[in-house]
C-alpha cells in the first residue's frame, strides 16, 4: 500500500523539492520481498550483488522473536542495506554523493 501511495502522488519539481501547493512525495520504496532486477541504479556504482533466489529465501524467514542464527541474520542485515541503498539510488533524484557501498558482513554474501 506505501508504494501505490507513493507511485500515485503528483511529481515533484525539477530541482527534487516539494513544492508545498501540490500532492507531492519524494522517496523511495523497498521491502524484504523487493526484486533484486527493480533496484538496480541507472548511474553509479551498480547493487551490491545480489541473488533473486537468496533475497526470496530471507523474505519467506518467518517473522518471531527467537533467533534465527548467525548466517541468516547477517544476510537479512545485509540484504536490507542492499536494497536500500539500491531502491534510493534508482529512485531518488536528486543531488546524492555516493561512495561505492559495502556490505556490513561480506562474511555473508547474498549470492548463491
């Protein structure tokens, strides 16, 4: 429902600020279940890599308060600053310094 919203609003301006007389919204989108292949910036330093069968296999991990183990959850950490990282660069048009992006835990890649 957040990204219809934010899909429907009216365009920002052309410098990428609200203009405060219209329907405007500048942001970005992304959940657990987002498509690698959908975050993939036009210019810049490409997403980190990642696979569309391990970002799947993180989203279907059920939702609890018990600890999912070492290797899932540095995944899970690293897949959410993946696609954010990514979904704010593809969308976001604005003025951004970017610097290549690392992952906190190259020990657990999201490739197969």
């Amino acid at each position: 429902m957040a990204e219809e919203k934010l899909n429907a609003a009216k365009p920002a301006t052309d410098d990428s600020t609200l203009d405060p007389t219209k329907s405007a919204r500048l942001g970005a989108y992304w959940g657990v279940d987002t498509d690698p292949a959908k975050v993939q910036p036009p210019a810049g330093p490409p997403l980190l890599p990642c696979s569309a069968a391990v970002t799947s296999q993180l989203a279907k991990l059920g939702t609890r308060l018990s600890d999912l183990g070492d290797k899932p959850s540095k995944q899970l950490i690293n897949w959410g600053y993946a696609v954010c990282d990514g979904s704010l660069r593809t969308n976001y048009t604005g003025p951004m310094h970017v610097t290549p992006p690392q992952l906190p835990y190259p020990d657990a890649p999201l490739t197969a």
